[in-house]
C-alpha cells in the first residue's frame, strides 16, 4: 500500500479542509449549543461534493473511493463531528445502499437529489427494541395489491425528521429472522410516514436523531431495494463500508483534541514555564500522536483492502473499534492538560469527548465489533 496521497486526494483534501476553517470551525460550538441542524450547510457540503461521495458520477455524485473518504471525514470531524456524521451516515448508510443494491431505475430516481445536498437520506434499521441485534426488528412489510405495506417504528434515525429519502429494513417473513428482511426506500411525503420524537443526546448534538414512525404506508414494489427477504444480508454488506467511513470520522476528532492540546501546552504557564515544558505533559502528548496514527493507519488499511477489493471486513471492524477508543481517549487527554479550561464550554476539547463517544456505538458497538473480529479469527483458525 501507498501511504501517500495522490495530487487529486489532497485537492479534494486542501478543499475540505479549507471549508471547514471558513465555515465551519467557527459555527460548530454554537450548532451544538442549540442542538440546531445547520440545514443551511447542506447545499454547500453538495457543491464541495462530499454529499454524493459513495454514488458514481453518472448520477451526478463524485465516485470518490473509501481512501479519500475517510480522509475528507477526518478533515471534517476535524471541525465538527456532528456535520461529519451527518455527511457520514447520508453516504455510508443511505446512499451506498441505493448505489449497491439499487437497480438502474432505483439509482436514477433517487442518487442525483441526494448527492447534490438537495435532498437528504436516512437509514432506518435499529428500533426500540432491537440494535445490536438488529435483526430482531418488529417493523413489518405485508405484500398488498401491486406494493407493500409498512407498519412499525424506528430508533435512533440519523436524519430522521429532515430526510427525503428514506431506507426502512423491515420483516418480510418474521419465521426466517434475518433472512427475512427487506428494505425499502420511502420517500417524505409519504402518508403514513413522520418523524417521531427528536432524541435529545450527550453529543452530535447538531445531528438530527429521531424516531420515525410508518403507520400504513404503503409503497410500489418499484420501492423495494434489492431481492425480498434479501435486506439484512445487504445490511451487512452496508455497515462494513460504514465501519471504514466512521473510522475516519474518529480520527478527525482525535486529532482534532491532539491540536487543541498541543496548543494549549505551548502557551499555558504554570510555575515559571508551558506547561508543554513537563514531561507529564509530553507523555500525554506523544501518547496520543502516535495512538491517531495507528488509528489512521488502520483505517487506511481497510479503505484500501475494499477499493481494491480484497476482504476488509475484519479490518474495518478494527479500524472502527481502535480509532473510537482513540477519539474518546485523546478527547479525554485534551480536558486533562487544558485543565480547569477543558472542563468548560469556553473550549471544544469538552465538546470533542462527548462527540467522541458516539463512535464506540454508532454502526455497531466496540462489543459488536469484537465479536466480528473474534468471529473472523476463529472462522480462519
Ligand atoms: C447518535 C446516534 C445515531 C444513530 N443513527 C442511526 C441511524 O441513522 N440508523 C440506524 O438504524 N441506527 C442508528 N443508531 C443506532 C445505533 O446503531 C445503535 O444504538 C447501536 O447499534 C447499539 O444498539 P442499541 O442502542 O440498541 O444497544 P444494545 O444493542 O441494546 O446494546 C446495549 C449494550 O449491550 C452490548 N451488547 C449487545 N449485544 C451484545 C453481545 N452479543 N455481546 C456483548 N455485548 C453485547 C452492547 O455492546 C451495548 O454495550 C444511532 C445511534 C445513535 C446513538
């Protein structure tokens, strides 16, 4: 593997890194603040193209490959974690289950909306009762007369009260659990479909999470995404990729932290020197850049086995598992060496560690990730 960047990655990587200085740095603690989605940001994170980065060009996203997408996340995240989820879970979740499992119709219909930022996706799989075990969901589709009925509720929906599009997993054939399942795209508007609850969080405070609610809602078999009863076998396939994408999303808050520390540690005073003169200080520094860097690196690895299409499956398990414990892990280090400071909300290290803990659940939990790893090395023992 080649660990340098090519002259269009660090375009693409000098251009969102640019934005998020302007735009988005400055804004991000007062979006929090309010837990206020910046809808207005939609359509600019649409012409820098990082709303259409997973659909191909031919409908009118940027094709980008998992390398540079962990690498324009992490330039995000950087800034704000919330905006760099919101982009996250619209691509790696929505968008990505459209372009691979989607059929001709189905990626022209609906790709080009949502990789201009016009229109947003959400991805409905986890409910109340079911998360990790996700493929104990109680939402149902029965067949009707030339489509589907659907009734049920979703948990925890990235997206949920603003979406256009969205893609609902639901039972098809309760008796086969997971091969029972189907997914379907709903699009708003729907009669039947509504957000529920907006969920108040710990951190990603900017991101829009609700519930969302399918009363009867019926639509054309033209809606059903990919094979019936074929869903969570796709939903699988989706997450993987997700893993990769929410790894890099980690290593933009870690390093994010590890900046704000550095910083810190060269003009904070105390007993006649910077307090980066300690060696106590040093540690906790050094610790933390070389932790980011095998955290990047792992995820690296993974983006790169996938785009050149070799398994990366246990691979971006652990590049998902390490680089959130890193992200939650150089957060926490930032508050210690701010100090008092980092306790408060006058600096984004507190910020950053709230933010931080969502990449140990989203997508799958540091237990969930384990066992996948667990699962893959005893399956080659
Ligand atoms: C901010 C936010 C945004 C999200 N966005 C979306 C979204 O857009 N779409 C969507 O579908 N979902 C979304 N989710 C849901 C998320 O994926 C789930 O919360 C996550 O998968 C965990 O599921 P759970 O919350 O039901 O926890 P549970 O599955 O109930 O887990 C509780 C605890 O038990 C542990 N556990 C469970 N099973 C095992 C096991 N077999 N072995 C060991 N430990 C185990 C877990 O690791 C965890 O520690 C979001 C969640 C949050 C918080």
């Amino acid at each position: 593997m080649d660990l340098r960047l090519d002259d269009q990655q660090k375009a693409l990587r000098d251009a969102v890194r640019d934005f998020t200085a302007r735009e988005v740095i400055p804004n991000a603690a007062a979006w929090d603040e309010a837990e206020r989605f910046p809808a207005e940001m939609m359509p600019r994170l649409g012409e820098l193209g990082l709303m259409g980065m997973v659909a191909p060009e031919e409908y009118g996203g940027t094709g980008l490959d998992y390398v540079t997408i962990a690498v324009l996340l992490e330039e995000l995240a950087r800034g704000d974690a919330s905006l760099a989820l919101t982009v996250e879970s619209h691509n790696s979740l929505c968008v990505a289950h459209l372009r691979f499992f989607g059929d001709e119709s189905q990626k022209r219909r609906w790709l080009p909306g949502l990789a201009s930022g016009k229109a947003l996706g959400a991805w409905c799989l986890t409910e109340a009762g079911s998360g990790s075990d996700a493929a104990d969901l109680r939402t149902r589709a029965e067949r009707v007369d030339g489509g589907w009925r659907l009734n049920g509720a979703k948990m925890f929906i990235t997206q949920g009260s603003v979406a256009s599009v969205y893609v609902v997993m639901a039972s098809t054939d309760r008796s086969k659990g997971s091969r029972g399942i189907t997914a379907f795209v709903v699009p708003r508007g729907t009669p039947g479909l509504s957000a529920g609850r907006h969920i108040k969080k710990m951190g990603m405070r900017s991101t829009d999470t609700t519930e969302v609610v399918l009363e009867d809602v019926i639509v054309p078999d033209e809606n059903r995404l990919g094979e019936v009863d074929h869903g969570f076998a796709d939903t699988l396939r989706i997450l993987d990729r997700g893993r990769i994408a929410i790894s890099g999303l980690a290593v933009g808050i870690a390093r994010a932290a590890l900046e704000e520390a550095v910083k810190y540690a060269g003009q904070r005073v105390a007993f006649g020197h910077p307090i980066g003169d300690f060696q106590a200080i040093q540690w906790m520094l050094a610790d933390a850049a070389t932790e980011i860097d095998a955290a990047r690196l792992l995820t690296w690895r993974a983006a790169w086995l996938h785009d050149t299409g070799q398994p990366f499956q246990a691979e971006a398990s652990m590049a998902k598992l390490y680089s959130g414990q890193v992200a939650v892990k150089a957060a926490d280090m930032a508050i210690q060496v701010l100090g008092g400071y980092g306790y408060t909300r006058d600096f984004p290290v507190e910020r950053y560690l709230r933010d931080a803990r969502l990449c140990e659940i989203g997508e799958g939990t540091n237990e969930v990730q384990r066992m996948l790893i667990a699962r893959h090395l005893l399956a080659t023992r």
